[in-house]
C-alpha cells in the first residue's frame, strides 16, 4: 500500500489509523450486517456514533456545559452568512480582516446591509501578520476573528479580549490547541482540515446567543433548530459525523489536546528552524510573531518561480503532496496539521536543506 505525506490545506491527511478503522467497520458495523452509512439517522446505531462523537468534542476540547456543540452542514462558507443572520442585533458587527477567509466573511455580513465595521486589519502589509492592538466596541453586536489564516500562514497566539461575544473562524486550527472558553462565545469551522472528512462543519455555541435570531430567518439557517433537535433535524452527514468521532477517539488516544499542540509546536519547529537557518534561501511569508503552526506558507529567495516548482516537483518525487502555494501568493504552502506526523515533516525539511544546498 502507499501513503503519501499530504501537505494539502483541505481536505487533508487523516490519521491512518482512523481510516483503517473505517475500511474494517465499512461493509458490516458492529455486526449489524450493514455500513454506518447506510443506517437510518433515526437509528440506535447511528445515534451512539453521533452522540459520543459530541461528547468526544465537548470531554477533549473541555467545552463548557453552556456552550451546544451543533453537527452542520454547508462547509464554514455557511458560517460566514449564518453568523450576521443569528447574531446581529440590527446595531453593528465588527471584525478584524487577516486574509481571503475573513475577507469572504465581511463580504456576507455586507450583502446583509449591516453596520459592518472593520477594527483592523493586516492587508496593507500583504497580510502577513495578526494586527495588534485590536479594539472591538464593547456594544457590538459582535466581534470577530479567524484564528488561522490558511492561506497566509499566520495565526493568533492570543484571542481578543471582547465585551461583545467573539465568534472564531478556527477552520484551519480545530482542536490544535485548547481553547480559552471565557472568551469565544461561538466558535466554527469545517472539519476537513483538522477534524475529519468535508461536508461536516462543527459549530460551537454558548447557549445564550442561541435566542437573537429574528424572526424572518429560514427554519434550517437558524442555530436553535439545531440546538434544539441535537443536530438531527433533517438527515446529517452521518458517514462524516461517524469520520468525526473516529477522529476525536484517535486525539484522545494520543493524550489528548495538549499532547497534539506539544506536537504541532514540535512540527512547526522544525519548519520555521529550516527557513530561519537558510540564509535567506527560503523566506516565510507571515512575520515571525504571527506564525502559525498550522499552515507554513513560504517562498524562494526573490520569489524564484522556476526553483520553486522544482522543489514541489522533487517532493512529489518523493510522495510529498499538496506543497503548492494558494494562487495568491505563490511559492510554497506546508500545511502541517494535527494528521501529519513528525516523520513526514522531517522529510520535507531533509529535501528542503538538501535543495538548497545545491541552489544556493
Ligand atoms: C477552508 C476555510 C474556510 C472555508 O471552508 P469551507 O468548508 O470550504 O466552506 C473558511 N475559513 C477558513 C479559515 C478556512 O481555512
């Protein structure tokens, strides 16, 4: 069998494990004679998956008992409308824009006709930093981040402190650190980059905003639908949610969160250690106190188009994918979620020195 080292954004490596798991329950699960799949949601079968798939999330990412966790669908792209359509109180909502997710985000919230307010943002530096000193008013109706850029590579190492409620694009940094739950009132994103496969998009929710929507708000776009018939209102995406739980079982039987961030700050490391200690070979795009730990975007000294497709090129040679920059701004892109081990990023930081040695 072969495996490559997916460096892809998303989707992305999932555990081996979990999809070994998967293929061995895939035709008959549990000795109910059929696939997960196939099970009606309304099931006991499907239920347990379910289920203990939120009381996975709510046990490792220690969720507080105020919060719902919601199992959606419509990728975070929804989120971006679903969010101004739950939460605005008709006054202004505010975010911070750090790049094209953020930047999707205000764009719904704009076509809403709201008061959007944008307190900073970083793109005048070709977003390659979180802003400091970010300011939310405190009678916004609220306030708003995506704690990973993707993209950009850059991260918080810090959530705003905020009297409105702070709603988190964490799609790109799921369940890759613990959460400070005393200051997120809504938290989201899809799973296809940290959590599992695409088509599943958790929703974290602390229960007193569940009640602002107004009334002209479709039944299916509202979070108290959802709240209120634990994610089983219409048919889930049963085969990802089941992808999910396998997921949350793995992050537990590694150590838990804690132990997943020891190793995502390892990987990181690494990466940054190569770019740092190339003598200006290979330059990271996000500035050093904005970087993430998730997604490495970088470029060849002055931005060296033909050297930076062969190195893709000679990754791929060597079963490393998915190394390509977004479009937007070229070069490279690693992206080392909590699925990619210290082996695989080892690889490519071995390839990286050895590239450049011979380029310089
Ligand atoms: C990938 C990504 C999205 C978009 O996710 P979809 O599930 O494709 O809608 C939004 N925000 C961030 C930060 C992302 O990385």
């Amino acid at each position: 069998m072969k495996r490559v080292y997916n460096f892809g954004a998303g989707p992305s490596a999932l555990p081996l494990e979990v999809l070994q798991e998967a293929q061995k329950e895939l035709l008959d699960f549990k000795g109910a004679g059929l696939s997960i799949m196939e099970a009606s949601h309304r099931s006991k079968l499907y239920e347990a998956e379910h289920n203990g798939a939120i009381e996975n999330i709510r046990k490792l990412y220690e969720v507080p008992n105020d919060y719902d966790i919601l199992l959606l669908q419509g990728g975070a792209s929804l989120q971006f409308a679903m969010v101004p359509l739950n939460l605005s109180l008709g006054n202004k909502v505010q975010y911070v824009n750090t790049g094209s997710w953020s930047t999707k985000a205000i764009k719904e919230a704009n076509i809403q006709n709201l008061n959007v307010e944008i307190v900073a943002s970083s793109k005048e530096s070709g977003f390659d930093r979180i802003p400091q000193n970010i300011n939310f008013s405190d009678d916004a109706d609220y306030a708003y981040i995506t704690s990973n850029n993707t993209i950009y590579g850059t991260q918080y190492k810090e959530f705003p402190l905020t009297k409105a409620p702070l709603v988190v694009d964490a799609s790109s940094d799921l369940f890759s650190y613990p959460i400070d739950w005393s200051r997120v009132d809504l938290l989201f994103a899809g799973a296809q980059k940290n959590a599992g496969p695409s088509g599943v998009t958790i929703v974290i929710i602390k229960k007193d905003l569940l009640n602002r929507v107004g009334e002209g708000v479709p039944t299916i776009l509202r979070y108290k639908t959802h709240a209120d018939n634990n994610s089983l209102f219409n048919t889930p995406p049963t085969f990802g949610i089941y992808l999910l739980g396998l997921v949350m079982k793995w992050i537990d039987k590694q150590g838990g969160i804690k132990e997943i961030q020891k190793r995502n700050e390892q990987k990181a490391k690494l990466l940054y250690d190569a770019i740092d200690s190339s003598d200006g070979f290979y330059v990271g795009h996000a500035k050093k106190d904005s970087r993430s730990l998730m997604n490495v975007s970088f470029n060849i000294k002055d931005k060296d188009a033909n050297l930076e497709a062969l190195l893709i090129k000679e990754a791929e040679a060597n079963d490393m994918i998915g190394l390509k920059g977004h479009r937007s701004i070229g070069g490279l892109r690693a992206s080392i979620y909590n699925a990619m081990s210290i082996d695989g990023v080892q690889a490519l930081v071995d390839l990286m020195q050895d590239f450049a040695n011979r380029h310089k």
